[in-house]
C-alpha cells in the first residue's frame, strides 16, 4: 500500500525519502548504497525500504465507484 510514516519499530521519520529511494532503485542503483546515502543506519528502517511494496495499482481495481 503506502509506505508507513514512520518506521515501526524505533519511530523515526522515513516516509519523506520513500519517492527518492524507489527513483534511484528504479533507475539501477544499488539498494545499501541508496540507503547509506539516504542516512538509514538501523536494520529496522531500512526493512521498512526494503521489505515495501506498492499494491495501491492491483487494490484499486477492486474498488466499487
């Protein structure tokens, strides 16, 4: 769905990087060095990046108008 504002298990902040790291991953960069660049440290935030996936396409079609 949407990636969550803040990571689940410390709280700190991620939702604002979310458009810059799936451009560059899109774009064939490697995924550590997005983060590394990006600022992540901990494990946890950067399973939120890593583990994300956007389902709103797939969702949507099954919405009732």
């Amino acid at each position: 769905m949407i990636i969550p504002i803040r990571c689940f298990t410390c709280g700190k902040p991620i939702a604002q990087d979310w458009e810059e790291y799936s451009e560059r991953i899109s774009k064939g960069e490697d995924p550590k060095k997005v983060l590394d660049s990006l600022g992540y440290e901990r494990y946890c935030c950067r399973r939120m990046f890593l583990s994300h996936s956007e389902t709103i396409d797939e969702v949507m079609k099954f919405k009732k108008f």
